[in-house]
C-alpha cells in the first residue's frame, strides 16, 4: 500500500502534504490536551507495532507482496487522533530508514494509512459495537477489515488519477479501471482477512487480560513488543551471480549470501579461465544441485564467467522475467547482465582487464598478502575506462566504499570468502524490450589464514 517517489505527481503528492499538515497540528493538540503522561509511552509501543506489521511483506499472487499495517487495531485503543500520529511516526521511519514507500509521497501514505486507516477503523468500532451490538473483539476484526479496504481505495484512486492529471511517463501510467482491481482484489481477499484475524486476536487477548484499557499496560506492552519481533521478517537482499572455491572445487553459483537457488544454465554465455602467466586454461563445467561445477585441466590463477540474466520487467503485481513486450502492465524493465571473477592466485594478469568483460574489478595490490581487517585497493572499470561515484558493496549487500574520480576505492577485508560487488544502470534507447542495461560485476578470492 506504500506509494512510492515518482508514482504520483507534484498536483497529488503536494495536496496530500498539505491536507496533512493540519491534521498533524489538531492530532498534536489533541493527544497534548487529552493523553496523560504515563499513557506516553503507548505511543511509542503503538509505533513499534504498527512498524513491525507494516514491515512484515506477505507474498501475494502475482509476484507481488502487501502488508497489514494495525491502524483500527492501534485506533481502537488509544483513540484516532494519538493513533495518526503513531503510525505517521512509523511510516515516516520506513520511508526514510528502510526506503519503503517515498519522501515526497509520505504525505499521501500517511493521508491514507494513518489519517483514514485510524479514524474510519475507529468509527467502524463504535458504529459496530453501539447498544446491543455485536462482541468487542469481532467488531475490531471487521473495523480492521473495513479501515485496511477504504485505505486501499484512496491508494488506488490517487494512483489511477495520475493518468488524468499528468501526461508525464514517470508518474503512475495506468488508469482507474486498471489501479482499483489490481489494489483492491489482494486486499478484500487475503490482506483484509489476515488484518481483521490478526486484529480479533490481539484484542481477543486484552480483553481476556484486563477488561480496563489503561490497566494493562504491562501485558499490552508485552504483547505489542512480542507482535512487533514475531513479525520482523528476514533480511531481504538483491541476487548476485558469483564464482566461489569451495576446497578445490570451484563453482558458479546464484543467490545471496549462504543461500543457493537454481538458475537455468542457457543464461551462462561463456566461461574462462588462466593461469599466472595469463595463458588460458581449458574450463568443463557440469551442474550439480542449484550450481555449476567448474573444472579446469590444470590450476588456474582466476575463473571468469559471464551471465545474460535476461530481461526483467516491473508490472504493477511485481517483477516478472519477461521482455516489455511479453509482459503486462509494465511501470519499467531491464536486461540483467552479470560477470563474475574468482581470484585464486596473483599473477601479471590479476590487475589487467579482460577484454571480455564489460564492467569489472580490477585489484591494485595482491590481497593475498593483505590481513583482515586492511584495505584493499581496487579499481573500476566500465567499457575500459574507470567509473567515479559507484558504490561497491560486500555480500551482504552492504556499501564498503565508493570509487573516486580515478574510478578507485579501498575496500576492508574481512576473514574468509571475500565478495566484492558493483552494480551499474544504463539507460537503452534502441531496445523494444528493456528500459534499462543493469549490469553487476563480481570479485571473489579467500583470505589467507
């Protein structure tokens, strides 16, 4: 439910802003007024909760994924106006920490999420249980239901307006009758029914705790806390092709740190390898498991492989491996190139491009005669000359360094498998099938002990 930057236009994102800002202001004065000082702290633990379950990504059909995000829950007991700004606390943490929905678009997240997630969950909950009305715990779980669905509605009628408002191609492309169904199906289905069950059983559990709404305030903190670990979900990282040794078998392997996931082996175009005096020496490979085995007549210094990924488009219910033309609904897509070097030992040929790969890095010093813990400099190189301002990253995904004007960086060393990665987008303007060339290089070796 999280617009991102560039999905709505200035018109759309600004008026939200605006539309938020006074809200804000009476929410502020309101919980100022009304909220005593040892009911505070349910503010924080009412945006830890709500950030845990906003967090969590539920895969939905498609390829895509949803979340809950516990505005009727969090209204219901605290009450709609410090509930807005909880959740406008939580949603302004995940765009700007965790990059999950954008900066200019928050206004519009926070309108839909916060403002009309909390009060029409609220007002739902009252409505649901006047006099004589039905039990507590079930009018939360269709309050829940009903605030997730109409909050997935403004989403979907912002972003299918933008097609009205705005002619311009970076803005959210496709119409009403296309944004309503592709919104709102997953979230009157699936997502509607995992909020209103999560809701009826977390107020299910109060109730049965305390009957009194401030006098829990341990075992709703407990509880908030514990929902918020439960429903941290794992990291989540890009995918690398990459050449590891593993004893003396050397293989080709996809996937993220320790995992391995198959990959179709008509996309590895070429495989070489060379010895110290850079003569190249006769690579056979056979796949076994999720990963290719590469073999080599005689030990070489370093292996290089190059992988055509193919093409990757971005349609509205996710990532598809489709050309454009084949896929959609397409927002963008791009063709996906990896090549990948493992370096086994230093040689006149380590610090020399190949000819045969496009983007590659380059080691200025042996790193076999380095230590963990010391600084590794390398060089990138796009198309023969060096690169400035990329950023390289370690096997977990996370930044090491950025190269400067000479396209070099130091990178630290670690003990054990060393993976250095880089990733470049370049636009293409003559490909029907893809907005973009994503090209990623790869450099690995082992630290001596």
């Amino acid at each position: 439910m999280h617009i991102p930057d560039g999905y709505l236009g200035p018109v759309t994102y600004g008026g939200l802003w605006t539309a938020m800002l006074p809200i804000w202001v009476y929410a502020s004065r309101k919980v100022k007024k009304s909220l005593e000082t040892a009911q505070i702290p349910f503010l924080a633990m009412a945006s830890v909760f709500s950030l845990g379950a906003m967090i969590f990504a539920i895969p939905l059909p498609g390829g895509t994924t949803g979340h809950l995000n516990g505005s009727a829950l969090v209204a219901i007991l605290l009450g709609p106006w410090p509930a807005i700004l909880a959740i406008s606390v939580a949603l302004a943490i995940q765009a700007l920490v965790f990059g999950e929905g954008g900066v200019t678009a928050l206004g519009a997240n926070c309108f839909n999420i916060a403002f009309v997630g909390s009060v029409s969950g609220w007002g739902f909950y009252r409505l649901l249980t006047l006099p004589r009305g039905i039990p507590r715990a079930v009018a939360a779980g269709i309050a829940s239901y009903l605030s997730l669905n109409l909050s997935g509605m403004f989403t979907a009628f912002e972003l299918g307006l933008q097609s009205i408002f705005h002619t311009a191609a970076s803005y959210f492309p496709f119409p009403l009758k296309i944004a309503i169904p592709a919104v709102m199906i997953p979230h009157l289905t699936i997502l509607g029914l995992m909020e209103a069950s999560v809701t009826f059983l977390v107020f299910t559990l109060i109730l049965k705790s305390q009957p009194g709404r401030w006098n829990v305030s341990k075992k709703l903190g407990l509880l908030l806390l514990t929902i918020f670990l439960c429903s941290l979900p794992p990291a989540v990282h890009a995918h690398d092709f990459w050449i590891e040794q593993k004893g003396k078998e050397l293989w080709l392997v996809f996937g993220h740190g320790t995992k391995r996931e198959d990959f179709d082996l008509s996309k590895v175009k070429q495989v070489k390898a060379f010895d110290s005096n850079g003569k190249e020496v006769t690579v056979s490979s056979e796949k076994k498991g999720s990963s290719l085995l590469l073999k080599t007549d005689r030990p070489p210094a370093f292996v290089f492989a190059e992988v055509d990924n193919g093409y990757w488009s971005k349609t509205i219910y996710g990532w598809k491996n489709l050309p454009k033309r084949k896929a959609s609904r397409v927002i963008e897509s791009s063709r996906s190139l990896y090549y990948s070097k493992l370096l086994l030992s230093w040689g006149e040929r380590a610090p020399t491009p190949l000819s045969d790969s496009t983007l590659e890095i380059i080691p200025l010093e042996n790193p076999f005669d380095l230590k963990a813990g010391t600084l590794l400099p390398i060089r990138v190189i796009f198309q023969g000359k060096p690169v400035s301002g990329v950023h390289l990253e370690g096997g977990d995904h996370q930044k090491t360094a950025a190269t400067n004007l000479q396209g070099e960086a130091r990178v630290p060393l670690t003990k054990g498998s060393q993976l250095i990665s880089v990733t470049l987008r370049e636009p293409l303007k003559n490909d029907p099938d893809a907005d973009y060339l994503t090209i990623t290089s790869t450099l690995t070796f082992e630290m001596n002990p």
